[in-house]
C-alpha cells in the first residue's frame, strides 16, 4: 500500500511557490489510489496564467520519504461526474495539469494510482520551462524562460527573501546515460548544464538538444 506523507523538504519546497496542497483523500477502492480536489490544483495553476509566466509550468509527482526516489505512478486522471479525463505521466515520473475554471466548478478531483508497494510517498512540485522546442532552443527562448524564472522567484519572493535561493540563470538537465554537451564557457555539474545570466546575455547562438535532454529548470543558489 502506498502512504502519502509529507516531509519538511517538501513543506520548505512548497512553500516557496504557494500554500500547501490539501491532504488527499485515499480510495476506498484501490490503496494505491490518492484522490486530491482540482480546486487546490487550479489556485497554484493560474498564478502562471500570465504572459510574464507564459514559459513556465508547475510539473507534480511523488518521490519515496527515504529514499527521494520517484515514486512509480500507473495513472493519473482527473474526475467528473459526466468523465474520467486522462493525464500523461513522463519518463520522469511527473505531470502537469491544465488550467480549466471549468473542472473548478464542477469539483473536480485528480486521481493518482501508484504501483504497488511504493511506500511513503512525499509530493514534489517542481517549477519548470515548458518545453515549447524540437531539436534546438533559440537564443531569444533561453532569454525568455531566463527572465520569467527570475520574475516568478521575485514574487514569490517578496514576503520570504530572507529564504529565497538567488537565481543565477537557467540550466539543462541530461538523463543518466547521455553526456552533456560542451558548450564555450559554460559549467557542467553532474548531468545539468548551466547557463548563467551573462552566459546568456553574450549568446546569441541556437543550442542544440542532443539525445538525452529533459528539461530545463531555473539554477538557483
């Protein structure tokens, strides 16, 4: 059976971006099952329904309590009355959610079925660049998905800049088993590539996505 719980990294995670989601409801039907309300999804969704945040996305998944692996997840969808509404989970154990005022007001619920035997299983919210590319990201995009991390840091950061991490640029994450790519004055750590602010500034060159790119996320400090 799989338990939701929720760990003081999650809470200092959370609560960077907003309030906390409330404590899901389990099935009756399937232990595995968590049921959480859309309403609490949709409050957090709108706050990047604006064109300074139209690059960004909340992506939700679980990760194990001890561990901080992810948590495997069979299925996701979301709930009416009228239908079951299907949800995409990635490679990387995540999803995000439209923003339907729609699915609010019919009270809505985001089911979330685990595979067994996952145990205790904490919410990770991460704040991420949609991935609005093919195989390269333009130079003007990089700019772009750069200033409005930057932007959503400084307002969610305006009541607890004394806990704000300092957002140095963007960086690219790389799957276990590709090599990141070299690029002229760039850092490479681990499997990300990090591109600073004045990087960034003094590009104005494509990057290419080799095989092995995820996502990209802000490089905070």
């Amino acid at each position: 059976m799989t338990k939701f719980k929720w760990s003081l990294l999650v809470l200092i995670t959370l609560v960077f971006s907003f309030p906390i989601l409330a404590v899901p409801e389990k099935s009756s039907e399937n232990p595995d099952q968590l049921i959480f309300s859309y309403s609490d999804f949709y409050s957090h969704l709108r706050k990047l329904d604006t064109e300074e945040l139209d690059a960004l996305q909340f992506a939700f998944g679980f990760a194990q309590h001890q561990s901080k692996k992810p948590c495997a997840i069979k299925n996701v969808f979301i709930h009416t009355q009228k239908q079951d509404i299907p949800v995409t989970v990635d490679t990387l154990q995540r999803f995000t959610l439209p923003k339907e005022k729609a699915l609010k007001l019919a009270n809505a619920t985001v089911n979330v079925q685990f595979s067994p035997n996952q145990g205790d299983c904490d919410m990770s919210v991460l704040i991420l660049a949609k991935p609005n590319w093919e195989t390269q990201i333009s130079s003007e995009q990089l700019n772009k998905i750069d200033g409005q991390f930057r932007t959503f840091f400084k307002e969610v950061g305006s009541f607890l800049s004394f806990l704000m991490p300092e957002t140095k640029g963007i960086q690219l994450h790389y799957d276990m088993a590709s090599s990141v790519p070299n690029l002229n004055n760039a850092t490479k750590q681990d499997k990300r590539l990090l591109l600073s602010k004045d990087w960034l500034g003094a590009n104005t060159e494509a990057v290419e996505l080799t095989p092995g790119f995820e996502y990209i996320s802000a490089w905070v400090d």
